[in-house]
C-alpha cells in the first residue's frame, strides 16, 4: 500500500543537533545528574547517537575534575637528565614512545625545562650542540587545576604538558593535553556491559575485555570467575598491572601478552612506566594449558 503523503518521507528534518538536545531537555534539569540522566534517555530517543552522549557525558563529568585526578604520579614520570649521554636519551624515546620529556638536573624534583623528542634530531645533525638549547620551557600547574582550565590554557599556550605541583611545591606529577581528552573521547568506540560505576572492566564489540591496570586483583578475578594469584604464594599485589609487571619480570610494553589464570592479557596502552589498559579474552588452548 503506497503511503498517503509521500511528501512527508522526503522532508527533512533541518533542526541543528543542539536544536534537538534544547528541545528535547526542556525544562532544563536542575542538576549534573539529571543532565546525565536526560542525554541518556536522549540517545534512547534517537535524539543522538551512542558515541555522542558518551562524549557529552564526558564533557559534563570532567567540569568535576582537577590536574591531580588524572596526573601520571611522580614516581612513574620518564625523566630526562640533563647530563645523560645523546646515546641514552635516544634509547629513552624509542623505549617509552613519547613525544616530550620533563628534564632535571641533579635531583628529579628540579625540573629544567621540556625536551620534544623531534629535537634530538638536531643532536644527530649537530652533535656540538648543546641540550640546553634545546629545552622548552616547563610549564607548572597546582594539583587543583580544573580541567577545563587546564584545557584552555593548553590549547591557548600550544603547551601540551605541564608539571603538576602539590600544596607544598613538590613535584606531584605531569599531566598532557591528551590525559585531558582521554576524559572525554577515551572510551567512545566501548559498548559498557558491565555497571558503569564499576569504572575498569569494560566489554568490547568483539567480546573481549578491557581492564585498567590500576584495577584490583580480587576485582579482576570476580569479573571472570578465576583464581589469581603471582607464581610465589609469599607475593602480594593489590593491582593487576603490577602483579602481570612482576609476572612478566619486567615493564610491559604495548604489544606484549601473557597468560595468567586462563586469561590472555594484551597490553594496550602504557604511561609512566606502568599499564594503563590491557585487553583481555580466554587464553588459546595450547598457552592455558602450559601457564
């Protein structure tokens, strides 16, 4: 049967999306959390997608936030010394794969300025050069730095790290423009099966996992109903990255597996030395049945 008013199917719909969030939560919530709830029950109206509300959930959850949320903590920086040999720094680059580095001198709490690792190519085409030329100015920032100041300050200054300082001046951290988007795009591509403020397992599309490092081991082992535990029995760890660390003997790096208690654990993601996500699924039977 041919429909009545075919006009209507070819009209479209010339409403911005922020038209129809406006019109959609209208009365305005009174509250971050039924702001939150209105953009969830947005996307079950096809008002917007999946990705969108996660991103404005995003969005809303990091007004919250400060620099000492999300820093990497001061003992997992990758420092340069000022003193170290062109040959050390360029092994530090290529193992860590980052693109800026705090530099000290002397103790690692006197930070110096910031190398970008594309500089040291001018070491290779003038090794006269001196490191200091090199360096960029370090950029400070209290530990109750909002985020969304932070933000604008980096992308205004075109400074994309910036040391985290704590009330005493000491050194507590260094946070990135990208630690601070992560906050926003990070998760989009998950689909979230398990409770959302569970916060560290999170199901993926293709049916496999993926774990924060900084996830308690006893929270792992619920998750996937097994027994965890380090090769010695006089071990303890209350994290699963540092427990796979010492498994490994060594600092994971992304790429790398290792099978533990029936789970294959695919490091995805590292930052300061340690593991930020694994992504896990059922070890293959032939690595289950030798771990």
């Amino acid at each position: 049967m041919s429909d009545p008013h075919p006009a209507r199917l070819e009209k479209e719909d010339k409403r911005t999306f922020l038209q129809k969030v406006a019109e959609f939560i209208h009365p305005a919530p009174e509250s971050k959390e039924e702001l939150i709830g209105v953009i969830a029950s947005a996307e079950d109206h096809d008002v917007i997608g999946a990705e969108s509300r996660l991103m404005l959930e995003g969005v809303i959850r990091m007004s919250d936030m400060t620099a000492g949320d999300v820093m990497v903590a001061a003992p997992r920086m990758d420092l340069v010394d000022i003193d170290a040999p062109p040959d050390a720094l360029m092994h530090l680059v290529i193992d860590t794969a980052h693109s800026r580095f705090p530099v000290f001198s002397g103790e690692r709490e006197n930070i110096i300025g910031i190398l970008l690792a594309k500089d040291l190519l001018k070491l290779q085409r003038a090794p006269e050069l001196n490191i200091r030329a090199l360096l960029r100015p370090a950029v400070f920032v209290p530990e109750s730095k909002g985020l969304n100041d932070l933000l604008r300050e980096f992308r205004g200054n075109r400074n994309h790290l910036a040391i985290v300082i704590d009330e005493f001046g000491r050194v507590a951290g260094l946070i990135t423009i990208e630690d601070v988007l992560e906050q926003i795009v990070g998760e989009i591509e998950d689909e979230f099966d398990i409770a959302e403020n569970a916060g560290d397992i999170y199901a993926l599309a293709d049916r496999t996992y993926r774990v924060s490092g900084d996830t308690p081991v006893e929270r792992v082992a619920e998750a996937f109903d097994v027994a965890i535990a380090p090769t010695d029995p006089d071990d303890e760890f209350d994290t699963i990255g540092g427990l796979i660390a010492h498994e490994m003997g060594h600092v994971p790096k992304r790429g790398e597996r290792h099978v533990l208690a029936g789970l294959q654990f695919l490091v995805m993601h590292t930052k300061g030395g340690a593991v930020r996500w694994f992504k896990v699924s059922p070890a293959p039977a032939d690595t289950a049945a030798s771990a």
